[in-house]
C-alpha cells in the first residue's frame, strides 16, 4: 500500500523558517519532520511513498536524491570518477517525487497523483504532523468498514491553562492545557479508495472542503479515534515543542527503534 504525504504548501504560519525551505523540511532533532513521518509509516512495513511537492520542491527532491551521502561514510575516487557509500544507514524505501504546483490546492494535489496510485487502496497524510498512531489497527478499521474514506481524528492539547475562581476571586483549581473530550479533528493519517477521485474536481479543490463534505454525506466517510500522542507543527511555537520532546530523549512518536 502506498503513502502519500503532502508537502507543496508554502507554510506562512512558519514563515520565520519557511523562507528558506518547505515545511516538511524543516528540522526536529536534525532530521526533517517528513523524514519523522516517513519513520512512523516504516516501522509498520510501509516504505512505498508519493510526496506531492510545490513550494521549493527542488529541496526535498535534492534530500532525497543525496540521502545515501547523508547517511553513509563516502569514498570519493576522483581519478576513477567513482563514489562508493560504506556502512550505509539507510531505508529501504522507494519514494516517488511528484511536483504538483505551487498554487494548487490539497485535493488538487492528491488528484494529480491518481495515475501512481495504480487504483488501489491508499494512504494519505500531511507533511507536518507527527503522532504514534497504530497504523496496522488502523487499516484494519479501515477494511472492516468497507468506507471510501477513513479519517484519524484526534484530541488536540488546548494552547492555555484553564482555571476554576470561586466567588471570592481565589483560584481553586488549574487545568494545565487540558483536552475537550467532545471535540475531534482532522490528524490526517487517512485510508482511502480510489473512489475518493470522483470526489475532487481539479486544482482548486480543497480536500478539506467539498470531498470530505461530500464523502461524509453520501456515508462514505468514518473516523478512527487515535486518543495518544499527536502534534502539527503549524507555528515556530509547534516547532519548538516537537523539539523539546525529542530532545528529551523519548519523544512519543518515535515508535521505531524501541
């Protein structure tokens, strides 16, 4: 089953570092927050991926094109014209590198791949957020409900402290950014069915909008519950908490490795 990851956006609620390079390039620890992404799908055994590229596309394509000289002691022969990579610590992955444009929007960009996905069942996230989900549970989910679509819905961590004052004015209780229970968002990390093309009109579309309206209308639509760890890096505020966690030796999405 393939992956697909979108990374064309141009990220300008991060644009302290996305004037210089995409969003999903931009470094937690010293990797890529899409290389984190790319771990997470790994782990479970899926290493086949399409990343829809647009805003400085040229950077990741060199990433990728290099990342056997970024992960391998290197003997450069210059007489011989040769280089050969030693100890190489790399995945086996195979990644497909696809611009589908600056302007275009995330259903536009998901159309524009149809012709890799080959008419099979697929996998979709974005390239900005990280979380330890179970992907094995959840294609699973996805194949029992026999839906075009299944989205992960998560409980995202509220940005301030909520306090209880009694009737005097003294603070009684605090509540350190806690989660509402009765809100779900979208945590990317989807499945889907070739289906889902019929749903998206062209460059303009917004996958957010109109398919994903129109797919929960018709049922075609189901949410798997992911109540653990999960994270978009959508400010320098975001970034700054994702490296924090990884520095901390045990950040909760790294579930490769342990």
């Amino acid at each position: 089953m393939k992956v697909v990851i979108l990374a064309g956006g141009v990220g300008s609620r991060l644009s302290e570092e996305t004037y210089l390079k995409p969003k999903p390039m931009i470094e937690i620890g010293d990797r890529p927050i899409l290389w984190h992404i790319m771990k997470i799908y790994s782990h479970y055994g899926y290493n086949d991926f399409i990343i829809c590229l647009g805003y400085k596309s040229f950077m990741i394509k060199q990433y990728f094109a290099n990342y056997c000289l970024y992960n391998s002691d290197t003997i450069i022969d210059t007489g011989n014209n040769t280089v050969k990579f030693c100890n190489k610590k790399t995945e086996g992955w195979k990644v497909t590198l696809v611009d589908t444009g600056i302007e275009t929007m995330t259903g536009g960009r998901i159309k524009k791949i149809q012709p890799y996905i080959e008419n099979k069942t697929f996998m979709l996230t974005y390239g900005d957020g990280v979380g330890n989900v179970n992907i094995e549970k959840l294609v699973k989910f996805h194949k029992a409900n026999k839906k075009y679509a299944t989205v992960t819905t998560v409980q995202p961590f509220g940005r301030f402290g909520v306090l209880e004052i009694n009737s005097k004015g003294q603070v009684t209780h605090f509540h350190e950014k806690p989660k509402d229970d009765a809100t779900w968002i979208n945590g990317g990390f989807f499945v889907l069915e070739p289906k889902i093309f019929d749903y998206i009109e062209g460059d303009n579309t917004l996958w957010e909008e109109k398919p994903l309206k129109l797919l929960s209308k018709n049922g075609k639509l189901c949410a798997y519950r992911h109540k653990n760890f999960w994270m978009c890096m959508d400010t320098l505020r975001d970034k700054q908490e994702l490296e924090k966690l990884w520095n901390s030796g045990n950040p909760p999405w790294k579930i490769w490795g342990k």
